[in-house]
C-alpha cells in the first residue's frame, strides 16, 4: 500500500505531460502547476494577466475539490509569470480570491517561458479538510 495518492479531476484540464494533476500524502495535497487551460477545450485562454490569473485558480481549485479539500485551504502558493513588470495585475486577481482570510503563503518567480505560451502558472500546497 503507497502512502502516494494520485489526485485527477475532470473539471480540470489533463496533465499534458508524465505527471500527476496533484498527489495526496498525509494531511497535504501537492498540486502541480496549473496554465490557464479551459478545461473543456484545453486551449489556452485569451485576455488579461488576470484572466489567466483566474483560470489558474479555478484549475487549482478543482482539482482541490476532487481530493476532497479547497483551495481556500492552501498553505503554499507559488505564481511564474513570464510578465513580472504586470505583477500587479496578477497580485489583484490572486487577492480577490482570498479575500477575507489569512491568504497562503507565496512566492513569486519572473521566467523566460511557460508551457503552451501561458504567462501564468501557479502550484499549490494544500491542508486536506
């Protein structure tokens, strides 16, 4: 018996590589980076830092759903953006999710790329409910 749980969600788009959407171990959930994918097309979404910003989330938290916990639960962010200079723009997305609690903590990486031509990207580290 592994202690390794693969996690996966339909309500999220599909691994596009050899990894897991996330994996549950103990009392965590390590989710792997999500892209502003739109889970039903698996295309890229169009618009703002902050609509890629949304879509990350909302990725995350699907899969957050599907291992029986919520993002609103994350102890760990960490947001790559190939547009650190609009950082603002993702920093007011990423706030009105967490609203009113204590947020995650985080972490912020400027990178020269992202799969599929994303400029968002961001992983979670997840208390199980």
């Amino acid at each position: 018996m592994t202690d390794r749980i693969p996690v996966s969600s339909g309500d999220a788009p599909g691994a596009i590589g050899p990894y897991s959407q996330a994996i549950r171990h103990g009392n965590f959930l390590f989710c792997s980076g999500q892209i502003p994918l739109d889970p039903a097309s698996g295309d890229l979404v169009q618009g703002s830092l902050a609509d890629e910003t949304r879509r990350c989330l909302e990725n995350l938290g699907a899969v957050c759903r599907a291992a029986g916990t919520s993002l609103r639960r994350a102890v760990r962010l960490t947001i790559y953006t190939t547009q650190l200079e609009g950082f603002a723009e993702i920093n007011d997305a990423y706030g009105a999710y967490f609203p009113d609690e204590g947020p995650p903590a985080r972490v912020a990486i400027g990178v020269a790329a992202l799969p599929k031509g994303a400029s968002v990207e961001i992983d979670a580290i997840v208390a199980m409910s």
